[in-house]
C-alpha cells in the first residue's frame, strides 16, 4: 500500500466493542487500522466477507464472555492460517519489529501493508 494512496475512512461502532476489539488487536500485536486493512484485503481477495454471515444464530451472544469470544476468534484466526499455509496460500502476518502488517507468500517473500 503506498502511503499517497492511504485515505482515512471513518466508522461508527459502539464504545464496548471497540475497546474490546482493541484489546484483542493489543494482544494479536495490531491496531485498528492494521486489524481493518486486513479485513479489508482478505474480503477483496476472496470477492466476499470472509466469514459466514446468517440471519441464524451464530452462538454469540450475550451469554457468553467476551473472553470466550476472543478466544474463538484467536482460534479461528490460527486456523485459516494454517490452512492457508498448506495450501501454500499468502497469510497475513504482523512484524512486531517493523511495526507493520505483511503478507507472506509459500516462496517467503513478504508484501509490507502501512497502517
């Protein structure tokens, strides 16, 4: 992503789940920006949202802690990753170094994404 080409977009989400989504992030070693980057290019890659999406009851709810959440989603998260990279698909991935998202390909080479 070249930074010339970086334009701010603004949303609305409530105040508990933001800060919950942060939280997560925090521990994943993202930010929001990066965390949504992400989703946004892996939604344009798979040309849809990359998760089912039902009018059924997912099994979320608020009945459960957001820490059980949280702990779905780390899993789920680690899962396609490890699909992907038997399938020798890129995966997203974070340099807590650099600072910065990438996307890292079956050959290793890495696509840096500025967040």
């Amino acid at each position: 992503m070249n930074v010339h080409n970086d334009v701010r977009v603004t949303v609305r989400v409530d105040k508990d789940l933001k800060e919950n989504a942060e939280y997560l992030f925090e521990r994943l070693g993202l930010n929001m920006s990066v965390a949504f980057n992400m989703f946004l290019r892996k939604a344009v890659n798979e040309d849809a949202i990359p998760f089912p999406v039902s009018t059924r009851n997912s099994g979320f709810g608020n009945d459960l802690s957001s820490d059980y959440i949280a702990a779905a989603f780390s899993a789920a998260v680690v899962n396609e990753l490890n699909v992907k990279k038997q399938k020798g698909l890129p995966t997203a991935e974070y340099d807590a170094e650099k600072k910065q998202a990438y996307l890292e390909y079956a050959d290793g080479t890495r696509d840096y994404i500025n967040g």
